[in-house]
C-alpha cells in the first residue's frame, strides 16, 4: 500500500518541476531528431511551444501557489509529447512518428487524474493544466488533418480557443460547468477520430467520416454547455455565483 501522506509531500517547486521538464523536452528532440530525422524548423516549433508553455505554467502556478504533485508531472510527460508532436507537424513528412508521440500524450490523459485521486494531491490548478494539455494537443492533432482533409478540421481545435475568446465578451460563459460524463466522453473521441485520421493506413473517406462525426459531437457539446451557461446566468450577465452539482 503506497504511503498517501508521502506521495502528497512530495511536491516540487514549478522550477523545479519545469527544469525537469525542459531536460526531457531536448532528451525527447534529440532521439527524434536522430531516429525520424527532425529538422531545424520542427525542432525550433517544439522548443518555442515548450518554452511558452513553461513560462504560461510557472506564471499560473506561482499565482495559485501551487507545487507540483505526482499527477502534474504525468501532465508535464504529456506536454513534452505533445510540444514534440507540434514539432514533428511543422517538420511535415513524420506521419508514424506524430502518432508515436501523440497515442502516448492522449493515453497518458486516462492516468493523471486516478494518480490525482490516488495520492490525494488533486487541485484545480491541476484540473485546469490537463485540460490546457487536452486542448492544445487537440489543436496540434487538427493543424497536421487539415492538409489530408481540409481545414474545416481546424474547427476540432480551435472550438476550446474560440469559446474562451467568447467569454471576454460574455463573461457569464466563463461560469464553472457542472461535472458531466458526456463532455469527457466527447473530448477523449476528438483525439481518437484525429489519430485514427492521421494513420497513413486509414482511407482518407473513412477518415473524414470520423472527424466529422467527432466534430459533430463536439459541436453539441458545446452547444449544450453554452445553453446552460445562458440560462444559468445571473442579471447582470456575470458569472453566477454557484452553480448546480
């Protein structure tokens, strides 16, 4: 039985957790570079997204005075998947190495949270950081489909995007949704129908059939938590101040 208490204890600074980070980004880059043969170009996109996503993090979790606990470095393993794999679509021509970096990023997203709930180190700061991880991978995944099948994919990923943007304009959307099974559902199937997309192996029918069908359930999704957002929005058209469980 692991020790619950140490697990909690034993959290890290952001800089440290990030140094960590970075030593396994340019670990990562340069296996890839030597194996697929990632160029210069690929390689700077990968360091650029790396580097703006540490500095985006540590800015989030110095606010939130947060340490990084067991469940945020399975995040952070995902993040340099995913910084690799925004690397590789930039390079262009890797299509086995984009899934080889992005099945195990999308995988590893089943397992932070049990680790959370597991080791009782579960935060919002870490809820919000997956999620951010989710959303970009979701938007790296659209950006390598939309040559293969136009870029009406790009609605898969930038749908998160243009919701927040939305919420400047309306803050009642950046109100805090109920928990639902159903949203979950849907965003882990964006990235299944992508990667199934991206297989060199899949017929570009099949694979515009699935992304559309995910795009789809997406569209709903989003569409449902808007409407409840509305109805639940105070007079002002502020975020309310509780909202249903």
């Amino acid at each position: 039985m692991p020790d619950l208490a140490a697990a909690a204890d034993a959290r890290r600074s952001p800089h440290r957790a990030l140094a960590g980070a970075a030593a396994a980004q340019i670990a990562v880059l340069a296996a890839l570079a030597a194996t697929v043969g990632l160029g210069p170009a690929g390689a700077a996109v990968a360091a650029a997204t790396a580097a703006a996503g540490a500095l985006l993090t540590a800015r989030a979790a110095l606010r939130a005075r947060h340490r990084f606990g067991p469940a945020d470095a399975v995040t952070l393993a995902r993040c340099t998947l995913i910084a690799a794999t925004a690397g590789l679509v930039a390079d262009g021509a890797h299509p086995w190495a984009v899934l080889g970096t992005a099945a195990p990023a999308l995988a590893l997203d089943l397992v932070d949270g049990p680790v959370a709930r597991r080791t009782r180190t579960a935060t919002d700061f870490g809820a919000r950081f997956d999620m951010e991880a989710d959303a970009f991978l979701l938007l790296v995944l659209s950006v390598a489909a939309a040559p293969l099948l136009g870029p009406w994919t790009l609605a898969v990923g930038g749908m998160r995007y243009a919701f927040a943007a939305a919420a400047w304009w309306a803050p009642w959307l950046s109100a805090p949704l109920p928990p639902g099974r159903a949203r979950k559902v849907v965003a882990a199937l964006q990235g299944v129908a992508l990667l199934a997309a991206l297989a060199p192996l899949t017929p570009v029918p099949v694979a515009a059939a699935a992304v559309a069908v995910a795009l789809a359930l997406l569209t709903w999704s989003f569409g449902r938590d808007v409407r409840w957002l509305h109805r639940t929005r105070n007079p002002a058209g502020t975020a309310p101040e509780r909202v249903r469980t």
